[in-house]
C-alpha cells in the first residue's frame, strides 16, 4: 500500500521514489536524486502474497543488505539480514515479527534455536501506530520489554517508551519520552520531550528541547 500525501508547493532538491512491477511476484524500488541518478535500489520478493526477501544495491549496484523472512506462525514471520556480509542482527539470529492487521505490532530478538533473547537488556519490542489516512502506518508509540514482558528501560533510548506525534501532512511535531511507570522522564541530557516546527513546503525550520 502506497499512501499519498499531499501536493508540494515546492519540488525542487527533493529525492522521489520510483516504484514499478517487474514480476507479478517482484517489487523493484529505485530512490532517485534530483540529478535523476538512482541512488539506491530496492527489490522486493512475494511469496503466495508473502514477502520472502528484501535486496538492497547502492547507486553502483552492489548488493549492501539481502534479508530473508521465514513463516514461524500464523501473523509471525522471523527476519535474518546480511549487511556488508555480517549478521545485521548479531549477537542474535534475527528478529520475529508479529503482525497485527497491516502492521508489526511486536517484534522480538530470537537466538539461533528461534528462542527469545534480550540484546542490550530488551527482548520485545511493542508498535502502536496512525491509522488514518494522512498518517496511516506512521508509529505514534514503541515500548521496550524484558523478556518476562515487563515493561524495562531502553539502555539506548533511556526510557520505556517513546511517543510521537505527527500533523496531517506526516511532519513529527514532537517526540516525548517515558518510563516503565508510564510517567515523563528524561533521556541522559535531562530531555524529555522534543518539539518541532516546519515552513510550509514541511522544512524544519526550529527544534526545541523541554
């Protein structure tokens, strides 16, 4: 599903994507720069309607990332990634993906024998997302937890959760973050929220730290 926007007042210096069917199976997208030089290329590989593998080529067409998704129940598929010839996801095996609808609302660090595990103290990872059609399948919220599904402290984040929230034309106009108690708090600069203000063709034009 491709979700538009709306119309640009100003195009010029922005990098479009170009999106074409070369297979009925195959999804091939190209980000282009405003030269018109692609810059990266994207191949996109289904299944009986499931995605199977995800290639990622830079501008010179070589290959940088290949990630393969594997059905592990129903709504749950695990993902393992090359990047650069290194397991993207080490010291774990990959990532399990639960999908709820048309979204991934979980996903969860799994060792090599498909068992859940904690990287940096988090095991799983929860999504609540926009459903309207302006910001539909933007992230508004993402929480952290243990591998007891207890809500924990992201050691990278400093908090449980982080919320976002975004305007009608998919600007974040700010980012506010919390602890496992669900209260404010800060991050390791003493930040808990961040806000921020764009011109009329959606140009950050000011950030500010609370």
């Amino acid at each position: 599903r491709v979700q538009g926007l709306v119309k640009l007042d100003i195009v010029s210096n922005r990098n479009y994507y170009r999106i074409t069917n070369p297979a009925a199976d195959k999804t091939k997208i190209e980000e282009i720069n405003t030269n018109g030089y692609t810059v990266s290329t994207t191949v996109i590989v289904f299944e009986n309607g499931h995605m199977l593998s995800v290639t990622v080529s830079n501008r010179w067409g070589l290959i940088t990332t290949i990630s393969n998704y594997k059905k592990y129940n129903e709504n749950e598929y695990i993902k393992v990634a090359i990047e650069n010839g290194v397991n993207y996801y080490q010291p774990c095996k990959g990532i399990k993906y639960k999908y709820t609808g048309d979204f991934i609302s979980e996903a969860t660090y799994i060792d090599f024998q498909d068992k859940p595990m904690e990287v940096n103290n988090i095991a799983t990872i929860k999504y609540l997302y926009y459903i309207d059609n302006a910001r539909y399948g933007i992230a508004k919220e993402t929480g952290y937890f243990d591998l007891n599904e207890n809500p924990i402290n992201s050691k990278y984040y400093d908090c449980h959760k982080l919320a976002y929230d975004y305007d009608e034309r998919c600007n974040k106009i700010k980012e506010a973050y919390f602890g496992s108690d669900n209260q404010p708090i800060g991050d390791r600069y003493d930040i808990f929220q961040k806000k921020y203000t764009y011109d009329s063709d959606d140009q950050l034009i000011k950030s500010e730290n609370f």
